[in-house]
C-alpha cells in the first residue's frame, strides 16, 4: 500500500524506500552503500552548518518556536545568557535579518510554504516539498544557506564550479519543476528560483535563476542514472561503496595495503 505523504512522514524511512527524492538521488550518486544504509535506519550527527540552516528555514516557515523545542542544544541552559540562542547559532538571526531587509528577496520568498508534491518520472514516483510555491506568480522559490555565494567548489569533472552546480542545486531545481509541471499537468514549467544568504559575518544575499536548456540538461542525466540507482535500491544489483564518507568509514575493512601515491585519488 503506497504511503500518504504528510509533513511528518515525509522523512521518514518508510517514505524514503517508496518514493525517490533529490536527496535520495543524491545520494546515490555519492555514496550507494551510504544511501542504503540510510533507507535502513543509519544516520549521521547533524552538524552546526546543517542546524543553522534549519533554523534559517524554520523562521520564513513559521515553524521557529516548534524547531526550537525539537533542538534544545541550541539554546543556552546556564549562565547569564541562559534561555537564549547559543553565540554558535546567532548568526542565523543576523541571515534572517538580511534577508528579512531586502525587499526583492522577501518578494521572491512570497507565497505558500512547504508543499509536499509527488508524480512518476523516469520509472519510479518521486517526493518533493517546495520551500515556497507561487503558482499564481509562475514560480517555485527555494531557500539556501550557504558559507559563501562566491565560493568556488571543486568538481573532480568540471574543475571550479559555483556552489549552485557543486552542490547539486540544479539538479533539485530541475526535478522540482519537472515534478511540479507533471503534478499539476501543466504544459510549461514554473520558473525556478533561488534564494541564497550566505553564512559570512555580514550575509551576503541573491536571487539565481537558471536556463531552459541546463535544466533539461540535468534531467537527462538524471534520467541515465536512474536504472542503476533503481536496481541497487531494489537490491538487484550491490551498493558500490564510495570508501571516503562517514557511513564508509564507520564500517571499513582494510583489505589491502595502499601506496601512498593513491590516498589523493
């Protein structure tokens, strides 16, 4: 029986083995042996970056004073500074603030928040929630917290690339308008946007766009991985271990003795 999805299933393991995602996605290409551990259970500690993130989210969300009492670690419990935000965490009110002073971008970040979507594509169903989904405006917004906007990060295939491409925003970005039209049974797709405040001192902030044609790019790579990352999650085929990440650390065998001129590969 296929699981209704709702905000409080959405991550949970039982929709993540019915339904792909981007993280999911994601994941696979990364690490399969990481990512199928994952759909059983495993799970990394979450670190301040991904917290202050959160939090970032949970504020445009309306959700602040919930996310606050799921991590009270973020919360001072002695002390003259008792009850208030740890001084690791302030910085995300100081993002909120950027963002909350600018006009275009809380223009952008208008609209209805969190909507859980759902549609077949490439031979299995997939999952999204939309940070924000202005159908009226012809747009679809997400929100990113990033260390910095001008950072440049290293892809083994393409050398130097911005954040956007290092860190797969365009991939979600085209899978979340190709569900969206496909969802709805729309002829053209919304425009993606996205909104992105950087974590520096004095937040950087900007509103990226992308084109028709890097776009469906990316969905036709998707598109080719997507019979393996299939036959490995219906367990066809072995997980290959990527042997770098936590998940692979955790469980390593040295079976071998490696030269030192292959630790850099």
């Amino acid at each position: 029986m296929t699981l209704q999805l709702t905000t409080q299933n959405y991550h949970s393991n039982e929709a993540n083995q019915q339904y792909m995602s981007v993280s999911q996605y994601k994941d696979f290409m990364n690490c399969e042996a990481r990512a199928m551990a994952r759909l059983h259970g495993w799970r990394e500690p979450e670190s301040d970056a991904l917290l202050i993130g959160s939090y970032v989210h949970a504020h445009f969300e309306g959700t602040l004073e919930q996310f606050k009492d799921e991590h009270p670690e973020l919360i001072s419990s002695r002390g003259p500074t008792k009850g208030e935000l740890k001084s690791d965490y302030l910085k995300a009110n100081i993002m909120i603030e950027a963002i909350e002073k600018d006009e275009f971008c809380m223009f952008v970040l208008q609209g209805q928040k969190e909507i859980l979507i759902q549609a077949d594509m490439f031979g299995v169903t997939w999952k999204a929630k939309l940070d924000v989904y202005a159908p009226d405006q012809d747009r679809i917004a997400d929100l990113k917290t990033v260390k910095s906007i001008r950072e440049k990060v290293w892809d083994p295939n393409y050398g130097y690339v911005s954040f956007v491409e290092g860190y797969g925003y365009i991939i979600q970005m085209a899978v979340y308008t190709e569900l969206e039209r496909r969802y709805t049974n729309r002829d053209r797709w919304l425009e993606p946007l996205i909104v992105a405040v950087s974590k520096e001192d004095v937040p950087d902030k900007e509103i990226i766009s992308f084109d028709e044609h890097r776009l469906k790019y990316e969905l036709e790579i998707v598109e080719r991985n997507m019979p393996r990352i299939l036959d490995v999650k219906q367990g066809i085929q072995p997980p290959k271990r990527c042997d770098k990440c936590r998940y692979c650390r955790e469980t390593k065998k040295v079976t071998k003795i490696t030269h030192f001129m292959d630790l850099i590969v």
